[in-house]
C-alpha cells in the first residue's frame, strides 16, 4: 500500500474525521428541540412591550433566521461525508463547517440584537437546546484552529478554495450575515425561497449555456427564446392541449430552435454571436406580433408545475439542484461531455483526436435548447399569468451566471455547479439591495462589473499557466 493511501486511511481514521458529523447531527438534534418549534406560544405575541415596537408579521423571528440552523447542519453533514469518502479534503471540511458555524452564529447576533430590548424575558425562555445550538456554532468555528494531517500539495487549503465555486459560495456566506444583521427580514423563509424560486429557472438556462460557452461559441438569444417557449406551452394548455404535452412541446420547439443555431454555425462558419443576434431579433418580433402585447391567463391549476411543492421543497429547486448535479456528472464523466471540453480549449487538438467540429457544435446547440425549454416551462408556470415579453436582460443573466460561475468565456473550462452558485448569488444580491434601500438597478452595474472581473481573472490565470 502506497503512502497516499496509508496517509488517506489514516485521516479517515482520524477522531476529527467524525467531527463535523457529530457537530451537523448534533445540530440538527437541538434545532428540533427549539422552543419555536417545539412551543409555538413562546411565539412574539407572548410579549406585549416588543410588538408594540415591531408588527409581529413584519418581524417573526422563529421564521427569520430559523432556516440557517437547518442549512447549517444540512452542509455540516454534507462536509463529513466527504471527508469521510477521501480523508485528503480533511482541511477543505474543517472550512465547509467552519462556515455552517457562522450562519449559526449570524442566527444568535441577530436573535441577541433583535430581542436587547425585552429585558430578557424572551432570552429567559429560551431552552436548553437554544444555547447549546450556540455552543455549537461556537465549535464549529473553533475547530479549524484544530492541527491536521498535512496533505500533498493538490489538497492544500489554498487550493481547493482558489476555484470559483468557493469563491461564490464565500461571496453567498458574506451576503447572508452582513445583509441579515442589517435587516433580519432578509433571512425569512419566505424571502430565501424567492431567492431560490426566483432564479430556478435562470440556473437552469445557465447550465445549457455553460455547455455552450464551453464550446467556444455563445448564444444571445436564449432570453427570447425562453419568452417564445413559455407563451406557446401557455396557449396550449389554455386551448385545451393536455398539461403533459403543453410542458413537453416548449423542448422540442427549443431544440429544434438549437438545431438551426447549430446547423447556421457548424457548417456555413458564421460566428455563434452573429447568428444568435440575428435569431434574437426574429424570436423576439414573433414574439411581439403573436402575443399582440396580451397576458396569457387562465390555466388549469394542474400546469403550474414550478409551484408544486413536493415535501415542502418548491418544485422548481428540485429542477435546478437535480439538472444542475446530472449535467455536471454528464459533463465529467461522459465522452460528449469530454468532448465539449476538448472542443473549446484547443479545437484543432480536438479535430485531430478524431472529434467532429460540426457534429458538436450541433450538438451543443441543440442541447441549450432543451434546457431553455425546461426553464421557460418554469418561468411560465411559476406565476398565474405568462408575460406577452421575457424579463428584461434575461439572457444578460444566463450568460452572465455561466461567465461568473466560473465558465470561460474562451472555452473549454468551468462546471454548471458554478453556474447555479452564481444565479442564486446574482439573485440574493438583487434580493439583499432592496432590504438595504439601495435600488435595484444597480443590479445591471453589479453584474457589468462581475462579468469584467471574471474575465480579467481568468485571463490572468491563463497568462500564468503559460508563463
């Protein structure tokens, strides 16, 4: 047995290998014994003098900020998993739960500053779960004080936090706690489930145009797109189309939309950002002159497929979080998706290994237009009514989730995962202006200023390679 492995088995054996799951289950154990979960009356409404200073609807503790303790756990537990799987991440785990301590904590400096004013009456009530919930937050964070194992140098700490989905998740963390201890209404549940529902379908957009991206090429028209497939599957099912048929029919029409891109890029050579601007053009007035500037209203309760909530999980998170694991694997682990890969880092490499340029290209094309498809049946069934035109600068944010989340705009680098990381995280940034009282059409400036810094430096780290 070769010392990696000797050294991997040893990590694994490790007590503090088993930490972070003792700390996630421990959590969890605690927050189910919370007294707002457990007793309902220590509710608000127990303490006269603290809502005649706060609407109890507007400020409802044991919804704004509750949510953090589970999520918390959920990652804590996550992490030991996968350390437990490959004892070489033991340092990148002890960060992951590092960060799961700090949502608890930012859930107590909110609680503590929200309730200063009670005399402590509603701290006095809290139960022995309560503070033990914060000694483990506590933990958490100390633990990665704690002396480990060295790894080899592709493991270091630095490393495996250099790429772009630890950056936006660290990026997400730092928006959670600042914006929360300046306004806990920022962490109600409600708020975070329109952070994710409203940009489930965004992410699932960004995960064809990542593969698109990817490529080399790039596509412009996915906004149109979504606003085209979303008014058909809506005035099918308004005349009386089956529910199935009216979700189905949006990704054929999508890929066949991709398959034109294709065939206009892969064999007559015109550039991918000529023919999607010119596609862009013709899906947008086709929209304008069928719709007629008319909402589409009246569909049956059953074709609302993004307000489904099975097990309390809104529908439209299963999609994103669900597609969004299953193309990554396909992209890592498949030929195809290997391919696409090779494609956009070096196409003449990749044509000489014996990969068609023109049958990828189609593929890839066709492909983004399924995914467009499954997004605009989510954009469409999310709300009540179905909008004649896209939401503004829609394919601004597709493309700008793929190019943030860390896909290279050169091609042939990044994952979907950061892709959907970087939709939640343009969305919570969108969410978090308003609760802070700045506009939210700055969120253009932002994103303008995210796509410039991403590009600089992945240009950098490319620079650096070759150097």
């Amino acid at each position: 047995m070769s010392h990696n492995t000797n050294h991997s088995v040893n990590a694994v054996r490790s007590p503090l290998a088993w930490l972070p799951i003792l700390l996630g289950a421990a959590l969890l154990v605690s927050y189910v014994f919370l007294p707002f979960v457990t007793q309902p009356e220590l509710g608000l409404s127990t303490f006269p003098a603290v809502n005649a200073s706060r609407d109890a609807n507007e400020f409802d503790l044991e919804t704004n900020g509750a949510q953090l303790i589970l999520f918390a756990a959920g990652i804590t537990l996550l992490a030991g998993v996968w350390g437990l799987t490959n004892g070489k991440f033991n340092r990148a785990v002890a960060a992951v739960t590092a960060l799961g301590g700090v949502l608890v904590l930012e859930y107590f400096a909110v609680f503590f500053l929200s309730y200063r004013s009670d005399e402590g009456t509603y701290l006095n009530a809290m139960g022995l779960s309560f503070w033990l919930m914060l000694a483990l937050g506590v933990v958490m964070v100390v633990q990665l004080a704690l002396p480990r194992a060295a790894t080899s140098p592709e493991y270091c700490l630095n490393r495996l936090f250099a790429n772009q989905e630890s950056v936006i998740v660290v990026a997400l963390v730092v928006l959670f706690v600042s914006i929360g201890l300046n306004n806990p209404r920022f962490l109600a549940d409600r708020n975070l489930l329109d952070i994710l529902q409203g940009n489930a379908y965004i992410a699932v957009a960004a995960i064809g145009m990542s593969m698109v991206i990817i490529t080399g090429n790039i596509d412009i028209s996915v906004g149109s797109l979504i606003g085209l497939l979303a008014v058909i599957s809506g005035r099918l099912v308004v005349n009386d189309v089956p529910v199935v048929v009216a979700w189905l029919v949006p990704l054929v029409v999508g890929g066949g939309v991709g398959a034109v891109i294709g065939l206009l890029v892969a064999y007559l050579r015109i550039p991918s950002i000529v023919v999607t601007l010119g596609m862009l053009s013709i899906l947008k007035g086709i929209l304008i002159i069928w719709t007629s500037g008319k909402r589409i209203t009246g569909m049956p309760e059953a074709f609302y497929l993004a307000q489904a909530r099975p097990l309390g999980i809104p529908m439209s998170v299963i999609f994103m979080v669900v597609l969004t694991l299953l193309a990554a694997l396909w992209l890592r682990y498949s030929g195809l998706g290997r391919a696409f890969y090779a494609l956009g880092g070096n196409a003449e490499a990749a044509r000489l290994s014996g990969f068609s340029q023109t049958r990828l290209v189609m593929q890839v094309f066709i492909l983004n237009g399924v995914f467009a498809g499954i997004a605009a049946v989510l954009y469409a069934t999310q709300l009540n009514v179905i909008q004649p035109t896209p939401p503004p600068g829609l394919e601004l944010f597709v493309i700008t989730a793929a190019v943030v989340g860390g896909v290279s705009i050169l091609g042939g680098k990044g994952t979907v995962i950061g892709a959907m990381l970087a939709a939640i995280l343009l969305n919570t940034i969108r969410s978090g202006m308003i609760f802070v009282n700045v506009s939210p059409f700055w969120i253009q400036a932002v994103q303008g200023v995210l796509i410039l810094v991403t590009v600089l430096l992945d240009l950098l780290r490319r620079r650096r390679q070759l150097l």
